[in-house]
C-alpha cells in the first residue's frame, strides 16, 4: 500500500475481520493524528518487508465500530490477525523491532 494512501472511512464489519483468512494487518489511525504521520515510515518500511500480509488503513474514532471492538484507545494500534485471530498489537510504534516481533509472533 502506498505511503500516500489514506485511511479509509469506510470498515469491514467484525464479522467479516474474524473471516479473513492469512495474515492481515488492521491499521487503525486518522489522515490528521500526529502520531500516525510520525510512525507511517516505520509502518511503511515493516510491512514493506511482508508483502505477503494484507494491509488495511482503517479511519477510527468515536463511533466506530470496529475499533471499538478491537478495543483501540490511542493511534496508531496495528492489530495483526492470522486466520482473522488477533496474535500482536503495536500501538504508536517508536522502532521497526516492535512491527517486526508483531510479524514473528504470525509465524
């Protein structure tokens, strides 16, 4: 996914996150959160290295569904999901060492 993309508005419901099959990253942030334009080279660079692992950029906030069952309180919170189970959570990553422990605990 490019760098430039923004996150979306629109959200899979739970039910069709608890069905994807392989490895998925949900990203969860905003196009204005501060610390989510600070991390977007990390997030960028670690799954640059998993081309294999399907990206996500989901909008969160008050109202949102998914987040809230995910149950994300700061920006950005990468949940990454095997077979639509949550295995690591990376929340405002500061180093590439966090997203890449996240991708070893999928293997």
């Amino acid at each position: 996914m490019a760098a430039d993309q923004p996150y979306s508005q629109t959200a899979p419901t739970r039910a069709e996150v608890d069905a994807f099959a392989g490895v998925v990253v949900l990203d969860f942030g905003t196009d204005w959160c501060g610390y989510c334009q600070g991390a977007r080279p990390l997030i960028e660079e670690g799954l640059a290295r998993h081309p294999a692992a399907r990206h996500l950029k989901i909008e969160d906030g008050p109202g949102r569904p998914l987040g809230r069952s995910f149950k994300v309180k700061l920006w950005p919170t990468l949940i990454f999901l095997h077979d639509g189970r949550e295995v690591a959570r990376v929340v405002r990553p500061t180093d590439s060492t966090s997203i890449e422990d996240a991708f070893a605990a999928l293997e």
